[in-house]
C-alpha cells in the first residue's frame, strides 16, 4: 500500500495546487467540483449567486438550445433567493452544513414544495405540486444545498410499459446523451446524469430500482452511487418497489459523491458509514473479484478491464479473474412479479397520500387517463406495466408475491455472497456503451450487470473507467451492505489512475 499512499500525497498536493490557482469569476467554473468550489467559497472568491448562476445560464445554454439535451424539465425560480439568503448567512459566520451555498438537481420523482412539480415525467401528474419535501430534500436543505432543478427520467421510472427508450417522458421529451447526441443517456435518472455530465449541474440525486443509477452513470461518464438498500430514506419519492427502491449521488468525481451521499443517509446509515469524506482517503480493500465475461463483446471493455487490472495489482490489491457472470433465469421473472405487485400496493398508498387529483388518483384511473389523451400520453409505446400493476389483487396475489420476493433475494445473494465471502469488492463493467435512441424498437442494450445487487440490496459505486470511441465505459464497485466506506476508498484509487472524465463536446 505504500505506493499509493504516495500517490495520495501526490494527488493531494495537486489538488492544492489546484485550489490555490482556480479562478474566482463564475466564467471559468466549468467542471468544478464540490471540495474546488467550498475552497473558494471559504476564501471569499465565489458566492453562491455567482454558482447557481452559471449553472443556470448552462441549462439556458444548453437544455433546449444548443444541444437541446432534455435533461432538466424544471426551475426552481427562488433559486437565486435562497443562494442570496446562504451568502449572507456564510459572511455572518453561519454555515448551515457541508453543501451550503452548493447547487443540486433532483430527478423529477422527488417531492418538493418549492413550485416545481413532482410528476415522474408522466402526462398524468403535470403541474402536480407535492405539499411536503421528500425526506432527503429536508435534509439537503438543511445541509446548506440549492436545489436549483429538476431533472427528466425515463417516464414512471422506466416502469410504464415495454420497448421504452431510456430518458424519454411525456413531459419532458427526450434525453440524449452528451458524448453523442444520437445515444441513449439510459435511464430512468437519465436527466440527472445529463446535467452532471454536461455541467448543467454541480450535484445531482437519482433513484435505482434496478439499474437506474448505475446505467446512467456508466453510459454518460459520471459516478453514481447506488447505496446498500434503506441508506437513504424513500419518503416522498414516486415509488416502484419499496423492495429495492433507492436514492442515490450522481456526480462528477468519487470526492463529491461521498460528500453528497454523507448528506442524503439516514442517522443509522451515518452510525454505519463513519465519514465517508475521509473514507475517500484509505484503501482498506486487499482482493478483489474482476469480472471478464464481456470482454469479448467490446475490444474497449477487455482494455479497460486489462487497465483496471494492471492497476490494482500495481497498488498491491491481489486480483482474480471471473470468465463467466449468468444470473439465473428465474431471478429475471421473480423480480418482475415482485415489481408489478409492489408498485400496485406503493404507488396507490403514494397516491392516496399525496392527495394528487381525484382524475389520477389510482392506478386504474392513470391508465384510463393515459388511454382517453392517447398518443399525447402514450406516444412510442404501451403502459403495459401500469395495466398489470392495476390488475393485481393484494390479498388474493399476496402469497405468490412472498414466494418470488423470498426467491428473487435469495437467488441474487446466492450470485454475490460466494465471491464476497472471499473478496472486499466485486468489480464489474457496469453496462455496455450507449447504443441509439430508438422509439420504434426501444432500448437495445448489450449487456448490464446490475441486477444482483439491485435485488440484494448491496451498495454499488460506478465510476467512468474507459472509452469506446466517443462513448465512456463503467466499472461498478460492489461489495458486502454497508460496505459503502471501503468502496469508496477503492473507487478513489481507481479514479486517479485510470483515463481521466471524458468531458462531453456536445456534438451531433
């Protein structure tokens, strides 16, 4: 470990360096990040206004000109109010937490009581205006965050119906991917990776059921955190699956998305976690488990994997390779049942309890409204998933719910326990790259690898790891639950010696 404790002198005195030399003028903030921006904060050399400005002009610049990404649906218009009221509180000596005078987007199935809607990108719920914040919106207001924005997602959380194209919505439109604009930007937190990518945003929130943050993150070149299940509360988010539903950081550095995950996890995942800021700073994995089971689909993937390899092992990590990775049919079909029962019974207590519109107020009632406004609402596809979502019995369904919610977790831990009885972390090409939008056939995807942990409910980093061409590859980091720290640390090392973020050009 010497080597890169060395290392870690090395890149700390960078950063300094670094620090000590960035410009003050919101002009030049492009790609800061969280530590480089309270620096300068702390240092009288930039204010809150002058940061949640420049980020606003980027959406302005960017969202539906320029490039028209699609990534953000709403403003929240007292942003400059309340960056404003956060500089004055910093120059009076009063720092409300680690984000104060920061920007954050959320994705748009997030409640907020700031004016922006809370719709899931669905016809159904436009100019719906939750009455309270969700849990983590309190909590990051109370850690000194701007919430600037919201962002598009893949509509209802992609669980609308079959042949979706990941990072379009009713409302919203769709999402293209920064690095190639005819791609996909994945989904469902499609839009909060677009704007962590394309500097439309310093932080951001998306939500995982499966595959949500870790697909965005990994085809849009940014980090994402998708945390060990009940880390972050699911109060006030548009549910799935409570079973596997999960808030989690998209940003563009390993450093920032400890920081923001600090901010958004429970008091128990806190006690959990210890600091995470400083976990960032120690590498406590010894072996990991590198899966090579796509390296012959992509000649990238193989460099990568053969890079991520040569690294670790530089750094003293012993690493052993894994030529297959097959989940279990079976898994694919349980999960399912377990989604399309749990997201009858959460969406209608969400509903009930959000008091949206009597119109819209049950799953029966979104699928007639749906049908009644036809390709306004159900443009490219079907609702399939809603209209078996409203024809589950609770009572009569409930015990072949049990039954595959039981099986779903035990053939999923069965796939990853094995390997981490015997290894700190699992380390994984997180999805292939992105392929095209394509609304007539929906999502092609080569390959994705978040599933296991999805349904186990084990925490996952992906960081940006390579390139294919213009388009960036991931590399998902799992590990035990609440094992979060020791990822970190891991993806730390990683981040400083594999390829460099790519920053998106912005090209057709």
């Amino acid at each position: 470990m010497r080597r890169f404790q060395q290392s870690l002198h090395t890149f700390a005195f960078t950063t300094l360096a670094l620090l000590c030399s960035l410009p003050a003028t919101a002009a030049e903030l492009n790609n800061i990040t969280a530590q480089q921006a309270l620096f300068l904060m702390e240092q009288q050399k930039l204010s809150s206004v002058a940061l949640v400005n420049y980020y606003l002009q980027q959406i302005e610049k960017n969202n539906q000109k320029g490039a028209d990404l699609r990534a953000i649906t709403d403003i929240n218009r007292d942003a400059i109010k309340l960056a404003t009221r956060l500089d004055k509180e910093r120059k009076a000596g009063k720092i409300r937490g680690p984000l104060h005078g920061l920007p954050v987007v959320l994705k748009a199935n997030i409640a907020t009581k700031d004016g922006m809607p809370t719709t899931a990108g669905a016809l159904a719920l436009k100019g719906f205006l939750a009455k309270k914040d969700a849990d983590l919106v309190t909590q990051l207001t109370a850690a000194g965050a701007v919430i600037i924005a919201k962002s598009n997602l893949s509509e209802w959380a992609n669980f609308r119906g079959e042949n979706s194209a990941s990072g379009w919505s009713a409302l919203g439109g769709q999402t293209k991917n920064p690095h190639k604009l005819s791609q996909s930007p994945c989904g469902s937190s499609s839009g909060s990776a677009v704007a962590v990518a394309a500097d439309m945003t310093l932080l951001a929130v998306g939500t995982e059921t499966d595959g949500s943050i870790t697909c965005p993150a990994s085809v849009n070149g940014i980090v994402g955190i998708k945390p060990t299940h009940g880390a972050v509360s699911g109060a006030g988010i548009i549910p799935i699956a409570a079973s596997q539903d999960i808030a989690g950081p998209m940003t563009r550095t390993v450093s920032d998305a400890a920081l923001l995950l600090q901010v958004l996890a429970t008091d128990e995942a806190k006690s959990r976690y210890g600091d995470l800021t400083a976990a960032i700073n120690e590498v406590q994995v010894k072996k990991v488990l590198l899966v090579r089971a796509f390296d012959g689909q992509f000649a990238a993937i193989k460099q990568m994997q053969d890079r991520v390899a040569q690294q670790l092992q530089q750094n003293g990590i012993v690493v052993e390779m894994l030529e297959q990775w097959q989940l279990p049919e079976q898994l694919s079909k349980d999960e399912l049942t377990v989604l399309i029962y749990e997201f009858k019974r959460d969406l209608t207590q969400w509903l009930q309890e959000s008091q949206v519109p009597a119109a819209v107020g049950s799953i029966d009632k979104i699928v007639a409204f749906n049908q009644k406004k036809g390709k306004a609402a159900l443009a490219f596809y079907g609702q399939e998933y809603l209209q078996q979502a409203a024809a589950i019995d609770l009572e009569k369904d409930k015990a072949a719910y049990l039954q595959a919610l039981n099986n779903s977790k035990q053939l999923a831990k069965a796939q990853l326990d094995p390997y981490l009885s015997q290894f700190d972390a699992i380390l994984l090409p997180a999805y292939g790259p992105a392929w095209p939008i394509d609304h007539v056939k929906g999502d092609q995807f080569s390959f994705g690898t978040s599933t296991a942990a999805a349904v186990s409910g084990y925490p996952s980093i992906t960081i940006p790891a390579g390139m294919d061409g213009q388009l960036p590859l991931g590399l998902s980091l799992v590990g035990k639950p609440w094992s979060e720290a020791k990822l970190l640390g891991l993806a730390a090392l990683l981040e400083q010696q594999l390829p460099k973020r790519a920053i998106p050009e912005l090209k057709p």
